[in-house]
C-alpha cells in the first residue's frame, strides 16, 4: 500500500509593498503635503523642505533610513529647541526688605 498523493499547492499571492509616504504636514504652517524630503543615500544626507514656508531639516542617512523616519526626527528636534527655549529660570533672590526707590529731583 503507497501513501496517497497530495494536491499541489499553488503559491500564494505576493503581497504589494504599499510606498511610504514622502510627503507630510509642516509643523510651522501647518499646510499638508507641503513638506518633501529628498534622501541622498550615497552622500548620506536627507533634506526635508517645507514649500510654503522654507522651513529646512538636514539629517545623516543610512540604508534602513525612510522619508518617515526623517519627519520623525524633525519632529523631535523642533520639540527639543521648544523644550530648550521654555527652561524655567529661578527667580533672582529675594530678601525680606523692601526695594530701594530712588526719588528723581526737578532742580532747575
């Protein structure tokens, strides 16, 4: 007695790789697809420009790197800056004393 044949499988269907998007909103002016980036793998660089306000963003790239990841990363640098520009200061030192006013004279 033999093993009974199997039917043959067809292969499945290869899935189609849905392109990232290279285009996005600016964070400044807030117009959508305004933003484009443009990667340059052999130098290493990518550039992200906004076409309305000339808002600019230069990152090093390597072979992983996408359009995506360089919004990312535009992103957080610009909350960065924010965070930096907002550092609460202590306030200058206090003592118990009234402040010194210091009277003007009309002596003419």
């Amino acid at each position: 007695m033999g093993k009974r044949k199997k039917a043959s499988r067809k292969p499945a269907p290869s899935r189609q790789k849905v392109p990232l998007d290279t285009n996005f909103t600016c964070l400044f002016c807030h117009h959508d697809n305004s933003v484009t980036v443009r990667m340059d793998r052999k130098e290493g660089v990518a550039q992200l420009v906004c076409k309305v306000c000339d808002q600019r963003f230069q990152s090093k790239v390597n072979h992983l790197t996408e359009a995506v990841d360089i919004y990312s990363e535009w992103i957080d640098a610009a909350d960065a800056a924010q965070k930096e520009d907002h550092v609460p200061r202590r306030p200058a030192a206090s003592s118990s004393r009234p402040a010194r006013v210091v009277e003007e004279s009309d002596e003419d």
